[in-house]
C-alpha cells in the first residue's frame, strides 16, 4: 500500500480534543461532524485540506480521549495518512481499525509543510519528494497491516468470517 | 525471570504460560465495557457479520455521558442501546440514574483483580486499582470483541513510580498524579503500563488509588496499577459477594523502570491549560480570578472528595458572580453524600448540584465555558475547548483546591480560605 500526497505539518500532542472537540460529538453524522475537524488548531484546515493530503506531526499525535471520531472525521475529509513522531496508543489503534494508514516515524519533523511525501506501508519508508530525503518508519506487523488494507477491522473481519 | 502484574494478566488472558514486553498476543477479554459508545460498537459489530455477542454476561454498559438525554438525537442513540442490550441479554446495563462508568462499574461488582478489561473509553485505565489490567479501546475494537471476545494486545513493559513518605497537609492524590505529569510529561509512559507502589500508595483509600490509575493514561499509559491488598479485597469483597484472589508481581519481576519518589516534596499543585502535564506548585497560579468551579468526574467525585471540599469551605459560601458545579460521580456516591450531609452543606453554599454524569468534564451538554473565561475542575483533563470556547482556560486541581477557589473566587489553596 501505497500513499503520495502532500504535507500538512502539526507540531507534538495534538490531542482529541483539537482534532475534534466534545461539544461537538452529540452530531451523530460524521459529514457534518468533520466540518468542525482540528478547528482550535487551525482554522483553515478543513477548507484548504485536499483530499489524499497527509498530515505530518510531532509526538504523541492523538493523545486524550478514546473517541474514534477523531479517527473517523480525518478519513471523512480524505486524510491519506497520519505519520508522526509517534502516536497515543488509542488513537492509533482507531485509525488502524476504520483503515487510516498510519505511520510512527522518528525523523518525520524534518518534513515541511508542503512538501511531497509517499508512504510505503509494507517496507515501512517514507519519501520526501520534495526534498529527496527517505526516512525509515516503525513497521507494523502483517496482520496490522492487512487490516488497514482491507479498509478497516470492519471489513477485515467482515472478509475472515465469510 | 519474573513477570510484572500486567504481564501475569496478559499472559493468562492469552493462555500462555508467560509473556514477555512487546510480545503480540491475542487475550480473552474478561470484561468489556461500554457507555454511548455501546451504539456505534454494536452498528459495527452488525456490520462484521455479528449477530449474537459472544458472551452477554461479560459485558457492561451504561449511559452515562449524555444523561439524561440533552438532544432528540442523544435520546435515540439512548434508546437504540437499550433495545440493543434487551434484545442480546446485556443484563449488566445501568441505565441514566447510575453515574459514571468508572464509578459504577466497580461499585457494581464487576472488576476484578486480575481481570483483563477493555472498555470504549480512555479512562477505563482506572480500574487498575484494583488490581486488573484495564486499558480503553475505540469501538471498532469493541465490535470486535463483541464477535469473539478477543482482542490482540501488544504486552506493555511497566514503569514503576515507587512512593514513600507522607503527604503534606491537604496534598492528596490527585496532588501525585499533577506532580508525575508535570515532572515527567504527558507522554512518559505512551504504550506502557505505570504501577504505583510504595508506602504513600498503600497508606491511600481505594478511592484515592483510583485517581491515580485514573490520569495514568494521562501519561500515555496503556494501563495503570496499584497491587491489590487488603483495603482492595474490603472494598470489593461485599461488591462481589466474595473475597476474590489476586495477582502480584514476582519478586524477580522486571520493570523498564522503577522511579522512588519522595512524597515530602510533592506540594499541592495546580495544572495550568491546556495540559495536564502544564502542573505548578499552587502558588504560582493563585490569585488568578475564576469564573466556574467544578467538582466531578471519574477522578474526583467520590465521597471522600466531597467531604474534602466540604470541610474546606466550613460553611462559607461560594463567592458572588463564581459558579459551582458539583457533579457526584455515582447514585451511590450521591446517597451517601446526602447522608452525610454533604449535598446538603454544598448546596447550602450556593453550588449547582447535578446528576451523577460525566457532564461539565466533557463540555457536550452542561456547564460549558464561554471566550474569556476561567475554571478550576477537579476532572482529568484541560485540554483546549474540551469544556466549551477553545478561548476558555481550565486548571485542574484537587477537591479541596477547587473548593477554596470556589469560596474565593480566585485559585486558592484550602490554607488561606481557612478562618476568612
Ligand atoms: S467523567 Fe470525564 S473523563 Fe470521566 S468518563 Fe466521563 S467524560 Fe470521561
């Protein structure tokens, strides 16, 4: 699996609460709810946010609550991936789950803003296009990895149980 | 060599006899637990070819997060779950009256020392005070569960904070767990499972210890524990109806890490916004004038909490133009305050008193901040917009903290509202 699109840069402990807040989650549509996507963090995300972009962060990327909301309404505006420093464990668990591809990349915070980025689920590798560096990730097992292929645990377990 | 509590559970649970750190294994989950979160579970579970759960008795559910219902969509998401639990033979579900999950679900018997527990929240860590290895999933995973109860874990390696000392004059736990995050940040312990052990711990209430395991996962940790002892087993014991065993750590187990901390220099402490890891001593923040106190949550909203923020207040009222929010976090929490008088005192002095629920802790249905304003909370996290206008600041402190503020109006330590 792989994925190419281009950055959008956080910074560390992007929490749930940033990524959606919880004065929002009695909106049961996820549509209406990712209007309101990282709307504390910043403003322009949902408007600018280009389908099969990637968001590139810092540490502890989802840290807080155990809301897979959070999860969902990045998928909702077409994030093509999240690659960060490294993730809170509940968040990456979600996005594996509903089929976010996720990446826990050490060098990551070289990327800018813009840049180019292609993800190589499988070898675990990450591309900056724009500026010609690779970074090596964290690699996820196979089954982990053939989860967020089959689209999410949903669809995973939907196949398996056939 | 020896394996930690965490690891015996987990290995037990995969049905191995032992397990090592970053080992992948597939548990049998002793207990699930769900609130609202039960609604989209089971969409899914429906959704993965489900049909009945695989074991209705090992799964707990409550409403909790909504209650009672604010808006018509609230109130089907509500009603969905109890046709849902009706029509799977869900017998342990609680229904709005209740409380909080992480109240309830122990005061209900179902933790148990030893248990492997999931559950669709982040705060489902708090029953590791009781000796279980409890950790929160997303629900996906608990549709999942609900299939085959069974869920694949990465076996985290523990870190050991080992607390010795006494606490300071009106330094409680929640005082502990302000003073780790600011010390060692909100990231310390991502993927891994923090025991607290040590003579400040085992001098703790159950209560207490439930702070603690409460905010570990504002460390980032997976799971937190307290070894079961005594206290645990009297707690639990009329809950369950017997006296359940435990599990402890070898004594050759391994730990990444073991911290002594001194409990003499923990101070009373304030964490500042918009992280719980943003923790000061007291007096750096007081004076700063607020606008809400609220007192709850899953952290702080026992009976031993209350008691803390009457006897603070000793009668005096709560300030002009500040708002109180007093939230008891259970019905059984909210029976025995009124016994003991408590609800009474605090409404006396002028606080709003609510419905056990999370309410104001998660800004969605009351007790939302506006731009500009100030709150102290005794809750878990502070986060930007969390409890309203991303342009509110909240500080999270303990019981008493909130109480004093709450009488003077501004962040204040129980010390200086005594003998105003
Ligand atoms: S009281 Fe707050 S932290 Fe606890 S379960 Fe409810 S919303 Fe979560």
């Amino acid at each position: 699996m792989k994925i190419r699109g281009f950055a959008w840069k956080y910074g560390d402990n992007i929490d749930t609460d940033l990524i959606i807040p919880g004065k929002y989650l009695d909106i049961g549509d996820v549509r209406e709810l990712a209007r309101h996507a990282m709307e504390g963090l910043d403003p322009d995300f949902v408007s600018k946010f280009r389908p099969g972009d990637v968001i590139v962060a810092g540490r502890n990327f989802g840290c807080g609550s155990s809301r897979e909301n959070a999860a969902d309404v990045l998928k909702e505006l077409g994030v093509g991936a999240v690659v960060a420093e490294s993730f809170a464990r509940i968040f990456f668990r979600n996005a594996i789950n509903i089929g976010l591809p996720v990446l826990e990349c050490e060098g990551c915070g070289k990327i800018e803003g813009g840049h180019e980025i292609e993800l190589d689920m499988r070898s675990a590798m990450v591309f900056n296009h724009t500026s010609g560096s690779v970074y090596r990730a964290g690699s996820l097992p196979d089954f982990i990895l053939d989860i967020v292929e089959a689209g999410g645990l949903v669809e995973y377990k939907k196949k398996s149980r056939r | 060599m020896g394996m930690t509590i965490s690891e015996k559970i987990l290995a037990r649970a995969a049905g191995l006899p032992s397990v090592r750190p970053g080992e992948i294994v597939e548990c049998a989950v002793d207990l699930a637990m769900t609130h609202e979160g039960t609604a989209a579970a089971a969409q899914k579970f429906f959704a993965m070819g489900g049909a009945r759960v695989w074991e209705p008795g090992r799964i707990a559910s409550l409403l909790d997060h909504w209650a009672p219902a604010h808006t018509e969509r609230i109130a089907g998401v509500h009603s969905l779950i109890r046709s849902f639990v009706a029509a799977q033979g869900i017998k342990n579900f609680y229904d709005i009256r209740e409380g909080i999950c992480h109240q309830v679900i122990p005061e209900k018997g179902h933790v148990r020392p030893g248990w492997l527990i999931v559950g669709t929240d982040s705060h489902t860590t708090t029953y590791g005070a009781f000796g279980a290895f409890a950790t929160g999933v997303g629900v996906t995973d608990m549709a999942a569960v609900f299939l085959d109860g069974r869920i694949w874990l990465k076996v985290p390696p523990t870190i050991r904070f080992v607390i010795e000392g006494d606490l300071g004059p009106h330094v409680t736990s929640k005082d502990v767990m302000l003073y780790l995050l600011g010390r060692f940040g909100t990231e310390y312990a991502t993927y891994k499972a923090v025991e607290f052990a040590g003579g400040t711990v085992r001098a703790m209430s159950v209560s207490s210890r439930m702070t603690l395991t409460n905010m570990a996962v504002e460390m980032g940790a997976k799971a937190g524990i307290v070894a079961p002892d005594d206290k645990t087993l009297d707690w639990l014991e009329p809950r369950l109806g017997f006296r359940p065993e435990v599990m402890n750590n070898d004594t050759d187990a391994v730990f990444e890490l073991e911290i002594v901390i001194n409990a003499g220099e923990i101070g009373i402490q304030v964490a500042c916004p918009h992280s719980p890891g943003n923790s000061v001593p007291l007096h750096q923040v007081a004076g700063r004038p607020i606008n809400q106190a609220f007192l709850g949550s899953c952290t702080n909203g026992r009976l031993e909490d209350l008691a803390a923020a009457v006897a603070v207040m000793g009668g005096r009222p709560v300030a002009p133009g500040v708002r109180m929010i007093v939230i008891p976090a259970s019905r059984e929490v909210y029976r025995e305050a009124m016994g003991m008088g408590y609800i009474q005192a605090l409404s006396e002095a002028g606080a709003v008193i609510c419905n056990p629920t999370c309410g104001a802790c998660i800004g969605a249905q009351m007790g939302l901040l506006a731009p500009g304003e100030v709150c102290i909370a005794s809750s878990n996290r502070n986060f930007k917009g969390r409890m309203g206008s991303q342009d509110a600041e909240v500080y999270l402190a303990s019981p008493a903290v909130v109480a004093a503020s709450a009488v003077a109006g501004l962040i204040a330590g129980p010390e200086e509202v005594a003998g105003k």
